[in-house]
C-alpha cells in the first residue's frame, strides 16, 4: 500500500482543475495510470495530478488526446519518462524570459514610426509578437536589444530587420544540421525506450544545447574577424 496516494478521484479532479469525467475519460484512454485501489475505493497520488497537468499543457499546445496517447504508448512502461524528455527538449533552447512593450515603446527603441511593414516584417522574424490591441511581447529581449544598438549607431531599422533575417535564415540550417546530428547518431531508433534510456537522451540533449552554443559562437568569431580584416584591407588598398 502506497502512503502517497491519498487522493480520491473528486480531490483528484478538483486539484487538477478539471472534472470528474473528464479525469475518468482519460484514464479509459489509457493517458492516467491506473488508481491504487482500496476497500473498493480508488486513491490517486501527485504523480496523477501532474500528469493529468501535463495533458492540459499538451493540449493548450495544440496536441490532440489521440497525439498524447501516442506519447503515452511511445513510453512502454517509463511511466513520466517520455513527458520529462518533452519538456527538457522544450526547454534545453529557451533561456530568456520574453517582456512585453506597447507600439510607443517599440517606436522608442528603434528610433521611429513603427508603421505596418516593418511590424509585419518583424513578426515574421519572431522579434515580436502581437498580443492583441497595443500589445506586444519580446521573446528574445537579447536580439530586441541588439537591434537597438544598430539603430543607435545611425543604422536604418529595415537594414537591421534584413540582416536578422539573414540570421533567421542561417540559424536555421544551423539548427537542422545539430538535430541531424542528435537523430542520427544520438537517437537510437532501434532502442527499447526503458527509463534509462529517455534519462540517456535527456541527458544528451542537455549537452547538447550549451554545445551548440558554444560552436557557433566560435564559428561565428572566426568568420567575423576575417571578414572584418578582409573589409579593412579593402578599406586600405592592400
């Protein structure tokens, strides 16, 4: 008999902030594990009321009950193993906090009128994002505040935006060449997926993420520095 299910399914329900059948719906589906039942009654732990907290972030996500119970059967008995290793791959990539401006702020910080071209170029860069009425939110403050350094040295805020898509653009294929790198020699596909395996993967993700950093830092400060020598030795006849 487990001390930590204490919960019955109506406290189950009230502390996850849903209702009684909806708690019994998913458990038909398979997303809850099973009760620990008692005298006929059956307990719930926190353990169920996280993962029912889980289910609710999937679908606020916009997964469906049928694309969760696919995550639920990847995990072949790792319990919350499969979530865990979700939210480390959601979370391995975003260290900053985003912040929130009005259209007056934005204006302020890239030194103009910010009319409706250059607020739809950069949305679809992801410098900002609308949040409705006079609203917007930052999520790379650090790149928010890049481009205001650009502007303050007399750059025009459209030749700034063109070279962020030029890094858009490139930190994509960035990107995809490190996930190739994880899929294809990470991630073995073959793989029983036991608990110790989703703590493997985990684990290399985490490494993963600082490691990357890392490479294109360095990279980038090498091709800098020759670009930069190369533009000066232009600038002086050599």
């Amino acid at each position: 008999m487990s001390d930590s299910a204490t919960l019955t399914i109506d406290e189950l329900a009230r502390e996850a902030g849903m209702t009684v059948r909806n708690v019994r719906a998913h458990q038909s589906r398979g997303l809850l594990p099973p009760a620990e039942i008692r005298v006929r009654t059956g307990y719930y732990s926190r353990d169920h009321v996280s993962r029912l907290r889980t289910i609710q972030e999937l679908q606020a996500e916009g997964f469906n009950l049928k694309a969760i119970e696919r995550l639920v059967e990847a995990s072949n008995g790792s319990g919350d193993a499969p979530f865990e290793f979700r939210r480390a791959l959601l979370t391995s990539f975003t260290e900053e906090e985003p912040e929130l401006a009005t259209t007056e702020e934005l204006e302020q910080r890239l030194g103009g009128p910010f009319d409706p071209k250059t607020q739809k170029k950069a949305e679809k860069l992801g410098l900002i994002r609308h949040l409705g009425g006079d609203r917007y939110e930052i999520p790379s403050p650090t790149l928010m505040a890049a481009g205001e350094e650009l502007v303050a040295l007399g750059i025009p805020v459209t030749h700034a935006l063109a070279v962020g898509e030029q890094i858009n653009r490139h930190s994509r294929a960035i990107s995809r060449a490190f996930v190739k790198l994880f899929v294809e020699d990470v991630l073995d596909s073959e793989a029983e997926r036991t608990p110790e395996e989703w703590a493997r993967l985990a684990d290399a993700l985490e490494r993963l993420s600082p490691l990357a950093t890392d490479a294109v830092r360095a990279g980038f400060q090498q091709t800098m520095s020759a670009a930069v020598e190369d533009q000066v030795g232009k600038m002086l006849g050599k």
